[in-house]
C-alpha cells in the first residue's frame, strides 16, 4: 500500500505547496537539474506549469523546448520537488525553460487551452478522424466532440498526398482516477463530493447495468474502479467504449468495444453495463465511502482526522483534493492510524507524446474557453 511508503518528508512537501509564494513566471535557459518525480511531454511550458500545477506532489519544472539542440528530447516536462519547495541548483542551460507550480495561485483548474502549435504532433490517441478545410475547422470539430481532447490536423502541403486535409480527433482521461485500487482492512476510501465527472449535459438519465453478468472479450483497457457505476462513468467518457465489465474480485473495469454484437454471460462476481455517452448519469455513486479499500498513491498530503466522515468533508473542502483514503484507529501499523490522505490526479488534457512534424497543426479542445479565440 502506498501509505507505507510514505515519508515524513512528504508531509513537509505538501505542507510547503500550500504555503509557498505565488511565482507564476517562468525563467528562461535556465534549468533546475535533479529531483525529478517524473517526466511526460508537453508542447509548451505554459502547458508544463499546468501538468506540474495538477500533478499531487510537483512544486516545479523545467521543459526541453522544440529549440534545445545537445540530443533529441524535445518537449520533455520535467515535474519535480524538494522538501524545501526550492530547486537544490539553477543552472544556466539554453533551450529549456523552468518555473514552478501555481498552487499557491488559486489555480484554474481547468484551464483553457487556446494556443495552436504549427508543425507539431500531438502523437497517439486518435479515436476518430475526418477531413476537414483547414486547421480551424479542425479545431471546431474537436470542440463540438466531447470525447475531443485534443488534435492534429494534417495541411493541404504535407508530404504523403493522400492524408492532406486530415484531422485526427485526440482523447485523454478528464476526469479523477486513482491510479490503484486494491482491498485494504481498516481503510476508507472515497470521492470529493464537488468533484464532476465527464461532460455536463442538460439531459438526466438512469445508467443500464446487468448485475452478475458478464460481456466476455473485446477489451480496449482495463482501469482500477471501485464500483460498477465508476466503471460506466469510465466508460461514458471514453469515446469508444460501447460497453464495460466490472470485476469486484480484483475492483477491476474492463471497458470494451464492439459496434457489432452484445453476448452477456452469467457470471455471479462480475456486473456489466453500457455508457451514457449523450446524458447525464446520476453522479451520487461519487458520495459513496468504500469501505476497506485503499486508492494507493496521488497523494497531496495527509493530516490526522478522527473518522473517514471527517476526511471526506476535508477533501471536499479543498479544490485541489479530488479523492482520499483514510486509515483508521484499528488499523494494524499504528504509524499511519487517523491518518487522512487527501490525493488528486492529473485531468487537464495531455498527450501522450508530443514531436516537431512538418506542415501539421496541432491544438486543444476549447471547451474550457469562455469564448473561441479567432486565428490569423
């Protein structure tokens, strides 16, 4: 469990994001090296701040720009942090850039994307594509599809004739996932009661599900879930996802896809169901506490709570805590009873690569614009 490898620096670290200075510049060709968390790619570093903004523990970055010449990493984000909230070392190094987190900032934490990078791939991810005039429509197309995270849309001059004019629709996960789901005796889990998950539609309905039934075959991807109504909210905000299988032995969602056939089997330790990709389901699932389950890992931070009611209103009254796990008085290490970890993931789009390619634009979703900004 990930509570056991907890330190007691993480305490400090995550005491120290909340209390730090809001410093929401960046710092040009210099880098701050060491005390990686982890790398993803990003195609900017406004877009990096964001990650590192999002990400539980990441107090700042620094960014592999598409002009850093010593080998091939382009657009690497390096999320990083040190128990002083301070990069140990700043290093003058040119083709990068560095900053900090904004969560001293009041963050916007659903930023609105609005800038197009011109002769840049944001690889992987397609789920559907069409042809379209120009890279604006594109763009439109991705804003009007709410699987649409992101885009790449290929110009009337790139070099393979056949696919000009191309624009390749993007997803990623938008909403709160705790990376590990696993049975746990004497822990809590559960969601913030403000969090929402997927689209906002004006249409109400009731989700369809099959209990003790299972959809054999056609899996996409297999996800950790603590119910089988998270499993239908996973599947309703995937774009290909026709219908899913929920494993309680295991706490594992199988989303699957087939445009075919339906074939439900018995099976008494498995509910099955379909999505809602065009209403809205009932979202009182999230207001559900689990009971000896651990959502191991994404932790912010944790502070010692007298019961899991107490740690779930926490969470709920914080903006960055998306979910938590709370251990209790009972629990078998004493080290970590009353503890209550406040966690949270990453939900702002983010392709899984990002590479220079030339005579294709790429860009983001602008759903989370007030309005469209208009391109020249």
């Amino acid at each position: 469990m990930g509570i056991y490898l907890i330190l007691v620096g993480l305490l400090s670290i995550c005491s120290l994001s909340l209390s730090q200075d809001c410093n929401p510049g960046h710092v040009v060709n210099v880098d701050f090296p060491g005390t990686d968390i982890t790398s993803v790619y990003s195609p900017d570093a406004d877009h990096c701040q964001q990650l590192c903004t999002q990400h539980p523990s990441c107090l700042f970055f620094t960014f592999i720009r598409g002009d850093w010449t010593r080998d091939n990493r382009h657009f690497y984000c390096y999320l990083k942090s040190t128990p002083t909230g301070e990069p140990k070392v700043q290093t003058p190094l040119m083709g990068v850039t560095s900053g900090y987190s904004l969560k001293p900032c009041s963050p916007d934490l659903k930023p609105c994307l609005s800038q197009v990078y011109q002769n840049m791939d944001f690889y992987g991810a397609d789920y559907r594509t069409l042809f379209t005039a120009n890279y604006e429509e594109c763009e439109r197309a991705c804003t009007q599809d709410s699987g649409c995270q992101f885009f790449t849309f290929v110009n009337e001059v790139f070099q393979v004739e056949k696919i000009r004019f191309k624009c390749h629709l993007k997803f990623s996960w938008t909403i709160p996932r705790p990376p590990v789901v696993r049975v746990l005796r004497n822990v809590v889990s559960g969601f913030s009661h403000n969090i929402q998950m997927g689209q906002q539609l004006d249409t109400a309905c009731q989700g369809k599900l099959f209990p003790h039934a299972d959809i054999p075959g056609g899996n996409i991807m297999v996800l950790p879930a603590a119910s089988p109504e998270q499993c239908q909210t996973l599947c309703s905000t995937h774009p290909k996802c026709t219908f899913f299988s929920f494993a309680s032995n295991g706490l594992s969602c199988q989303l699957k896809s087939d445009q075919d056939f339906l074939v439900i089997r018995d099976n008494d330790g498995i509910t099955s169901g379909l999505p809602a990709h065009f209403c809205q389901l009932d979202n009182n699932w999230v207001k559900v506490a689990h009971e000896d389950v651990d959502f191991n890992g994404s932790d912010i931070r944790y502070v010692l709570l007298d019961d899991a009611e107490t740690c779930q209103r926490t969470c709920t009254e914080d903006a960055l805590c998306q979910f938590y796990s709370y251990v209790k008085a009972n629990f078998t290490d004493p080290t970590h009873r009353r503890r209550c970890y406040l966690k949270r993931s990453i939900t702002m789009p983010a392709p899984p690569k990002v590479a220079k390619l030339a005579n294709v634009v790429s860009g983001f979703t602008l759903r989370n614009c007030v309005s469209a900004p208009s391109h020249t």
